[in-house]
C-alpha cells in the first residue's frame, strides 16, 4: 500500500495494474485466484455495507463454505485492490479496513480530467517522481515504479523541457541524472550529490531526515544510491528491525525503527557514530513529528 490522496487512486491503479497482475501471473494460478470467483463477488458484497477488517472478512468467507487465509486471501484482495473494487478504509480501533473504491475514491481521474490517458499517466508519475526525490537515473524510476525502461524514456521524452539531464560527478561519474527544471532554468552543479556531505553544511544547523527505507531508500534509488549512503554504511546489514535509515545533511549515518505502544509510539535510532547535540535535537524534532503524524492517523 502507498499513501496517495483520494483523486489520486483511481489513475495510479489504472496505470499499475497490468504490470502488477503480469508479476503476479504465477502466484495468482498457485493460490487459485486467477481470476474474479465467488470468493471475490463475497468480499465486494460485504464492503457495500461497511468496510471490513481482514479478519472479518475471512470469517465470512469461511462462514460461505470458502475459507481463505494467508497468501490465498492476501491475493483474492489484491486482485480486488488493482481492479478497483476495495480500497483502504477507515481505521477499526487499530485494524485497517477494506471499503468500497467508489465509495471512497471520486469520479474522473485527478490530474488527468475525465478519462485515461497512458501517457499522460505516466508523464504524470515520473513528474510527480522527479519533484519528491530529485536526481535520479533512468533505472531508478523503472526500479521504483515496475515500469519498463522504455515507458520512462518515454515519459522523459514527453516531459520535454519540464526536464534537466544531468551528468554523474565523483561516485556517480558515467550516469545521467534527471531533475525538473527550475524556472528560467539554472545549471546546477552535480558535485554535491555524489555520496557526500556537501562541503557548506553548517555544523550548528544540521538536517536529520527519517527516511522510511522500502519505499524511501531501497526502492526509490537502485543505479544512484550512493548519492543518499556515506562510505562504509552498509544497509544489507539489518540488525532486528532498525532498516529504516537516519540521514543527516542528506547523508546516511544511521538507522531507526518505531514501535507502537499502547498509548505513544517509540522511535529508536542506532546510530554508526555519535550523533552531535545539534544532531540529537535535530532527530527529537523528527520524533516528535513522527508521533505527531501516528496521533492524527488514531485520532
């Protein structure tokens, strides 16, 4: 799941959904679920009336006579999710819950107005990409997104000069790198996005980003991570559950995980050296915006 605003979901699945269901051709045939069954029809049925825990619903299956649990549930839903027939609800206490995509998500497609266009979709995403994660490569993208390199070339060439190629400097020497353009467009210079802490950092100030590492680190850059991980901090290393990675100045040199408690939740760092007073109140603020955020998910 990713978090997307409400007129966001209906293109994004559009767009998606045929790459999803080809990764997904051969579980979909070991677990049965091949295509819409009963199973599917019992599930849209029951999120008409209200959303649904997970667990609700695989009680009601079982109550049909067709018990589903695990993977085999997992993928009857996701099925769903992609043809856009269950979306995301509202929290029950701390279960998420399965609701009904129209009664959720509006008409249209957002960005794109009345109807689907492919490549306005995917113009779209790649500038929506670009605009939260800056430089990135070619293969990023594909990596990030599971598109072919070839629809984000042409979702390149189709932004035009909405976009800047830029060459790898230093670690990154030999790649080309992507950005939006800026208005009246400056060159930048590529040397600080190299895997390196930018040489005017100030001390006294510093910037400590949580970065969420799925999504956020692992999956938004593959060809061109080193430009976010310093020399020596391996993120293959996963000790427990801290893989989330703490960067400062733009710059790895950490890790963290949070866990939910009954009434907070706990962010816990592990850092590779000692952090500077300004550094650890720089991460208390991060902390505090974490709880903050999960306060409003609950609330």
């Amino acid at each position: 799941w990713h978090l997307v605003r409400p007129d966001d979901a209906r293109w994004l699945l559009e767009l998606s959904a045929p790459r999803v269901h080809q990764a997904n051709g051969t579980l979909y045939r070991q677990v049965g679920t091949a295509g819409h069954g009963p199973e599917t029809d019992l599930v849209v049925a029951a999120v008409q009336e209200r959303p649904r825990t997970r667990r609700e619903l695989a009680g009601l299956l079982a109550a049909h006579g067709r018990p589903l649990e695990g993977i085999a549930l997992g993928y009857v839903l996701m099925r769903a999710e992609l043809d856009r027939l269950l979306v995301s609800g509202p929290l029950d206490g701390r279960q998420q819950t399965y609701a009904a995509f129209d009664a959720r998500v509006p008409p249209g497609y957002g960005p794109l107005g009345e109807r689907f266009d492919r490549d306005a979709a995917l113009v779209e995403l790649l500038r929506r990409y670009l605009a939260s994660r800056a430089y990135a490569t070619v293969k990023d993208v594909a990596q990030w997104s599971g598109f072919t390199l070839t629809d984000v070339r042409r979702a390149l060439d189709l932004l035009d000069d909405e976009v800047v190629a830029v060459p790898g400097a230093g670690a990154l020497d030999g790649l080309t790198l992507w950005r939006l353009a800026d208005p009246g467009d400056r060159v930048l210079d590529p040397a600080p996005f190299v895997g390196a802490l930018a040489p005017d950092g100030d001390p006294a100030r510093p910037v400590v980003d949580l970065l969420q590492s799925y999504d956020e680190l692992f999956q938004s850059f593959g060809e061109s991570r080193r430009i976010v991980v310093a020399d020596g901090v391996d993120l293959g290393d996963r000790l427990g559950s801290f893989i989330h990675a703490v960067a400062v100045d733009g710059v790895v040199v950490g890790r963290w995980r949070w866990v939910v408690g009954t009434r907070d939740v706990v962010v816990e760092p592990q850092w590779r050296r000692a952090p500077s007073p300004a550094e650890e109140e720089a991460f208390a603020a991060q902390v505090d915006a974490v709880r903050a955020h999960w306060g409003t998910l609950r609330a």
